[in-house]
C-alpha cells in the first residue's frame, strides 16, 4: 500500500475530528482510529498540564503528531482508516469495496472506466455499544434473492437509480448483475435489517476481526451528528488557587502522587504513599487521613472518571483564578490578566446599568488552554463510550491532547441580581418547561445540570460570541464560550479564542473588552437579541430541538458552530434574557437602557 498524506491540524484530531469521527477530506471519506494505533509515545509529544490529567485519572497527555513538512518521507503521522470501505463509480455506479490492498497514492478511480470513485451514502451502528461498519450490501441484496437464487456476488453490484421511480430513497436501488436480484433503498430501515437477521459484528471500521455483540443495527448516513459524539475535557492553564473550592476527594485526586496510589494501593508501600499524601495536605491545613486517602484510591481503581463532576470542578478551580484576577492576584505567565472596572456611578446610563449586572470584567492578555479527547458514542448518548485510547496497564495511562495559546474576555455577572432574577415567577415557570425535558432527555448526562441561571448565561454566551466575531477580527467558529455557574453564587462567562502557534493570537478580541468598548459590545449585543429574523416564530417557540431542550434559540439569533458550543447548541431561550408579557428578562433594563440613549 501506497503513503498518502492527507492534512490536518493538529488541533483538529483532538476536535472535532477525534478518535472515532469521519474526516471528509476532498470528497473522500475516512474515519480517525483510536489513539493505541498512533505512533509510539515516544515519538508523540508530551504536553504538560498536571491539573487537567490528575482530574481524567490520567499519568500523561500527549499530543498528536506535528509535522512542517508531511512530504518527508521521514514524517510521522496518525493513520487512519478509509470508511466506508464500499464505493461507487459515478460514471458506470458499478459498487467497489475499497480495502488495503487497493489504496494507491491517489484518489480512487473505477477500475472499469476510470470514472471517480466516491463513498456510499450510508452506513449501519450499533444501538447499544458505539460499534461502526459498512452496510452488509451483499448481504442485504440477497436476502430478497428469488428461490433456487444462491448468488452472493459482491463484484457485480450496481447503485443507481430506479427507473420511473421517484426523488426519495424509493427511487434508488442496488442491483447485481449477476443474478439480477434489486432492492431499493427503502428497503434499508433498522427493522427491515433485524428481520433480515443483520446484527451488529463487534468492530469498528478500522479493525478486521469481529466482536462478540449482535446488538440491533441502526442505519445512519454517514454525515450524521448521531455518528459520533466526541467526548473532550478541556482546562486553562491557571495559576494554584487555594483549594477551598475542593472537598476532601478532590483534594486526594489531584494530589501529585494519587495516581501512583491508585494503580498500586494493594501492594504493600501503599499505606506509606496513602500516609505522605494526607501529611502533605495537613501541612495545607487541610484535615485528611491516611484511611481516607486509600479509600478513595481503592474507589477510584479502574473506575472511569463523572465527567461532570470533573468538569465542575475544572470550571470551579477556573473561577476561583478570574476572582484573584479581579485583585491583580492571578498573573503569571500562561494567564497574564488585566482587570476592567464598570462605573455604578458613571454619567452613562447604560455603563452604569451594566455597572450593575456585571461584577468584574477580566482580560485575559495571554491564556493556555489544553483539551484532551475522553472518547466517544454512537448513535445516541447513554450508548456505551469506546475510550479513545485503550491503556493496557502496562505503560503510564495517557489521552490524545492538543494545546492551543490564545486571549479571551471573562465576565463576571452579580450573583444577588442573577438569583434575585432567577427566582420570579414567570422564569421560574418559564424555565419549568426546559426543566420537565431535561429530565427526561438522553442528552442530560452530557450537559450542564440544569437551572435557569445556566440557561441565561448559556444564552448569554453565544450572544457575545456572535458579536465578537462580528467585531473582534476573528470567523465566528474560532472563538468558543467556558459557562460558569455553580450552586454556589459563582455565575460568568469566557469568552476565548486560541491557535496552535506558540505565540498565540493577535489581541482582536481583548481589545474588545478595553473599558472603552466594552459597555459598547455588551449593549449592542442586548439590544440585537431583542429581536430575530424569525419572530413571532422564534420568540413563541414551544420547546423544541433535540429533546425540547431549547424554546426561543434558532440559527437566526443564537445557534453557534459545533466548535464553539459547549452544550451542542441545547439549554437556550432568548426570551429568559430579554423578557416578554410573563417573564423578567436578566438583560430587560439593559435594553430600556439603550432604547433610552437612541
């Protein structure tokens, strides 16, 4: 087999084109395998964020694989796997199953005419455990084969279309020649393949040897969201805050030498590692035993880490470093902040309106951020997760990450006026109707728990992401939202944008957050949600969108790129931010404000 090489950042194997997900590539498609398949670590480099591994349960991150020149022939690069494996010719529609053998350092073209050759449209899943393969076409063919028919001819397939037949999938058929047996692709539905007796065979594209499954398949074109949903941990880079913020498991976890812990506490040095690590956080002034600690260590063993409770605490941790930032108490040199301050007694009235919702606002001059690919599901969320690397016990347990430089704008809103808002009776009735569907939807295990306080400053996110981008310099699905709000009154926004290049971005987006333009975005931004392309539509929507997780949101006003969302564009509603005949909007004075000054 021929080396291709097909370009990719770096970035971009962490997501959105991680362990598991198609990379369409020049019309061609293919699928990233999983990290044990990558070169070896030791020629992947490593990337250091301490904070962000304890917190995954993790010894090392290490990043894929960079090259200036990918034409080397010295180049190291991640493999990956063409899928789905059958194609067909647009000239001639003769079907062909693509393997190894036959992958040529060029596109591939029918052997027959040498029409180009591209992808079939759809591909099968599994239900239940995130498994991934080509549609059985000769199988399914011939199971509608006449009787005394035994063909099971897989060279002489066509796709093409019916003849008088209409626009839909009715109209396309897969025809052998051989025998000439036809079915059409109507005929192509999860019950027809169960009573086909067509069960999932345990793979994923990129492996030959089948599994132990048959779970029911699931038909999906190969495009489809439903095809992968990428799990990533992302965490910046910030200084050591103190660690009330944590309780005495969060303590233990990421305690520098927890990991070792965790891996050996039944040998018999553990009880003395289990006695350093509580000494160390008594000398911290925090009071935790040694019991305690192999407790958790013996808990945590194999176990694989709640990835919201990690992620609120990442967040938690993160929050604490914007506080100090206020107080000029955070600085350092991967996190080189600058506080802005909004006048309460300004002459401005909507500075001072502002003044009164917004706390604190940070500029973050310089950041790091490192994300790490968890792993990933298909066909729907509570499907089991494929890790994106297996880590065998016995090497150091690692994750494919990538580590970005850039700058962003943290907002900090006024915890007395969020909960005085929070609790009036037409957002609490409001936010009832998200609140009945995300209780029961698939998706609650990926997002954020649920209150109208994440709602709004959810919402409130990508209001200022689309402003930035139209403002800042930089395309819209650069820039990306962290959301913070806990239980405990801590309610802001990030606002960020990071590149792969070490010196990081050009400051088009903090410049944005400069006293002087600040109050300008903000207002603007309040003032554009008033109103959607899409109203009344949009603003008396019912719940609506996956699960009914969203009401007044559309791509018109609020819908951000796959990039930038870090809730898959759910757990949004305009009208909770701007108001309406029932219900008082978080922003409503800002935008009487504003009607006033114009």
């Amino acid at each position: 087999m021929n080396k291709r090489i097909l370009q990719v950042t770096v970035a971009q194997l962490i997501s959105p084109f991680s362990p598991g997900a198609i990379v369409d590539i020049l019309g061609e498609s293919f699928v990233t395998q999983t990290a044990e398949y990558w070169p070896k670590r030791s020629v992947l480099p490593e990337i250091e964020c301490e904070r962000l591994s304890s917190r995954l349960g993790v010894q090392r991150l290490y990043g894929p694989p960079a090259s200036e020149n990918p034409e080397d022939p010295k180049s190291i690069a991640v493999k990956v796997a063409r899928f789905p494996a059958w194609l067909f010719c647009q000239t001639c529609r003769r079907m062909i199953k693509w393997g190894p053998k036959e992958e040529q350092s060029a596109a591939p073209v029918c052997p027959h005419d040498s029409g180009r050759l591209v992808p079939m449209r759809f591909v099968v899943v599994c239900r239940e455990r995130s498994h991934a393969t080509d549609v059985p076409w000769v199988d399914w063919v011939h199971r509608v084969a006449k009787d005394g028919v035994a063909c099971m001819d897989a060279t002489h397939l066509r796709f093409q279309q019916v003849r008088g037949g209409s626009q839909g999938l009715s109209g396309l058929e897969v025809h052998c020649d051989a025998c000439q047996t036809r079915r059409a692709l109507g005929d192509l539905r999860a019950d027809v393949l169960t009573r086909d007796g067509l069960t999932c065979r345990g793979i994923q594209p990129w492996e030959s040897t089948w599994g132990q499954c048959a779970s029911p398949l699931e038909v999906l074109q190969r495009g489809a969201t439903s095809f992968h949903y990428s799990e990533t941990e992302a965490a910046i880079d910030i200084p050591s805050m103190s660690g009330h913020v944590l309780d005495a498991t969060d303590l233990i976890t990421q305690h520098a030498l927890f990991l070792g812990l965790k891996d050996t506490f039944d040998q018999p040095y553990a009880p003395g590692l289990a006695k350093a690590i509580a000494d160390d956080l008594a000398a911290q002034g925090h009071a935790v035993d040694a019991v305690a600690v192999m407790d958790t260590a013996r808990g945590a063993r194999g176990d694989e880490p709640d990835p919201q409770h990690t992620h609120g605490v990442l967040l938690a941790e993160e929050f604490e470093a914007f506080r100090a930032a206020a107080h000029d108490k955070a600085d350092e040199a991967n996190f080189k902040t600058r506080a802005v301050t909004l006048d309460l007694a300004s002459s401005d009235v909507v500075e001072r309106t502002l003044a009164s919702l917004f706390d604190s606002v940070i500029l973050v001059d310089r950041l790091r951020e490192v994300r790490a690919a968890l792993g990933f599901k298909r066909y729907r969320p509570d499907a089991r997760r494929i890790p994106s690397v297996t880590n065998t016990g016995e090497e150091a347990s690692w994750l494919p990450a990538s580590e970005g430089f850039g700058e962003g704008i943290f907002l900090r809103l006024d915890p007395k006026a969020v909960e005085a808002w929070a609790s009036t009776p037409g957002v609490v009735a409001r936010s009832g109707k998200l609140a009945e569907k995300f209780s029961a939807s698939r998706f609650a295990s990926l997002l954020h728990p649920f209150s109208a306080q994440y709602v709004a400053l959810h919402t409130l996110a990508h209001t200022l992401l689309r402003e930035f981008s139209f403002i800042s310099g930089y395309a819209a699905a650069s820039l990306r939202e962290r959301v913070y709000c806990e239980t405990n009154g801590d309610y802001g926004i990030f606002i960020y944008t990071t590149s792969s290049d070490e010196e990081g971005t050009l400051g088009g987006l903090v410049r944005e957050g400069e006293h002087d333009r600040i109050g300008t975005a903000l207002a603007r931004a309040a003032e554009h949600l008033n109103w959607c392309s899409n109203d009344p539509v949009c603003s008396e929507s019912s719940p609506q969108n996956l699960d009914g997780l969203n009401l007044a949101a559309c791509h018109s006003c609020l819908l951000a790129s796959e990039t930038s969302c870090e809730g898959s564009n759910l757990l949004l509603d305009r009208m909770l931010l701007v108001g309406n005949e029932t219900t008082e909007g978080l922003l409503q004075e800002v935008i009487g404000a504003v009607v006033r000054v114009s």
